[in-house]
C-alpha cells in the first residue's frame, strides 16, 4: 500500500452527469486537507474545462458554478487562500482554484459525508 489518496469527481449539469473521474493522487500528503485541496483543485480543472467549453457554444453560465467538498479545512483554505505553515508545501499549480473562487468563477459548498458502519 503506498497511502497515496484517490481523487474523484462528478460533474452535474441539469441533474445529468456529464463527466466524471477518478486518479490516484501522485504524492503522500501527511494532512487530509491537502489531499483534499488537490483533488478539489483537479474538479475545478474539470469545471473550468466544461464553462470555457460552455462559452465557445454561446452557452455562457451566467453563474458560478457550486462544487461540494467534504472536508472544511481544505473548503477554507480555498476560500482564503491563505497560506500558512501546513499547507506552504501544496504545489503553486493547486492554488488556482483559490483564485477561480476570488473571481466567483466557482464556490466551494461543504457537504457533509456520513459513514454508515455495517454492524453483524
């Protein structure tokens, strides 16, 4: 087992999936919120992707397009963008997604996930 995370994520258009994905992340993070922070920013990719994609076909999103994140320290680092002794170690490439939330193009929405344990 190598502990290097999988990141996944839907994309919903008018309660369509449109695209999905999945990959194992190419580094260890010792902090979930990390792992978290970049597999939202590969989703934000995605998005962006889709809005451009959206705009060349004169579909231009007139708004921002909502992503769900399970995890709240990552949701605030998006939102602040605030680097601090835990996170100066994510990749500048990752930190465009706290630059698409500056600019509206995207919000971040904490959903919460719920584990249901099996019990015998």
């Amino acid at each position: 087992m190598d502990r290097k995370s999988i990141s996944g994520f839907i994309i919903i258009l008018d309660q369509e999936v449109v695209s999905w994905g999945s990959k194992k992340q190419t580094s260890v993070f010792l902090f979930t919120i990390k792992a978290k922070f970049v597999a939202a920013s590969t989703a934000v990719r995605e998005i962006l992707w889709y809005r451009l994609l959206f705009h060349f076909l004169d579909m231009t999103l007139t708004d921002l397009t909502h992503f769900l994140i399970d995890n709240c320290g990552a949701l605030e680092l998006i939102k602040s963008g605030q680097i601090n002794n835990c996170t100066k170690h994510i990749k500048t490439k990752f930190r465009h997604i706290c630059d698409c939330e500056e600019a509206r193009d995207i919000s971040g929405v904490h959903v919460a996930t719920r584990i249901k344990w099996l019990t015998s």
